[in-house]
C-alpha cells in the first residue's frame, strides 16, 4: 500500500469510526469562535486553558469524550494531552460542521 493510500485509509477509518453516543462534547475553540455557533450540549474548554483545566472538567478518566475545533488539528492536540493524563475514552471528533452532522445535532449560536 502506497503512502497516499495508507493516509487516505487512516481518513476513512476516523470519519467512520464509531463515536459512543453518552460522551461529553468539549469544543477547544476560542470563546469567540465558540459563540458563532458550537454543537449542542457541547462544553467550551479552549486549547489555551485545556491542559490546566482538563482534569478539573472531566475528573472521571473513563468518562467518553468527544473533542471538536474548526478543523479537526486543535482537537487533536487536546486528544494527545488527554492520552498522556491517562484517558482512555477519548475521541477526536474533528471539524464542528462535521460532528454535527454525525451526531445528527444541531448547531448553536451563543453561550
């Protein structure tokens, strides 16, 4: 399997990946951006403050979460910080749009 074709496997296997459907929703996003409009029930936690507050946030590391940004790469980041403490049920959930639409929620404006 070519380089092309291994990343592009490792893209279809998170966008199909089960997420479960009790989890906690954090956006790591900015205040600002998370007041344009977040996915319901989801809690804003951003990338700036997450390491500090995480614990705090989500005691309970069997507790499924699932993080969200714009694009998928600060979710990303957060989730590493999450492995390395220890938690086992997270998920990067990617952009907001498209976690809204796998988690058949709606959009929302405001804090």
């Amino acid at each position: 399997m070519g380089l092309f074709s291994h990343f592009m496997a490792a893209v279809s296997n998170k966008d199909t990946a089960e997420l479960p459907a009790n989890a906690q929703l954090i956006d790591v996003r900015s205040h600002a951006e998370f007041v344009t409009g977040h996915v319901d029930g989801a809690f804003n936690l951003p990338l700036d403050r997450f390491n500090h507050e995480i614990q705090r946030v989500v005691p309970d590391k069997a507790t499924p979460v699932i993080l969200y940004c714009r694009s998928g790469a600060r979710s990303g980041h957060a989730l590493s910080v999450m492995r390395q403490l220890g938690y086992q049920q997270a998920f990067n959930g990617g952009s907001v749009g498209a976690l809204a639409m796998r988690l058949s929620r709606d959009i929302r404006r405001g804090s």
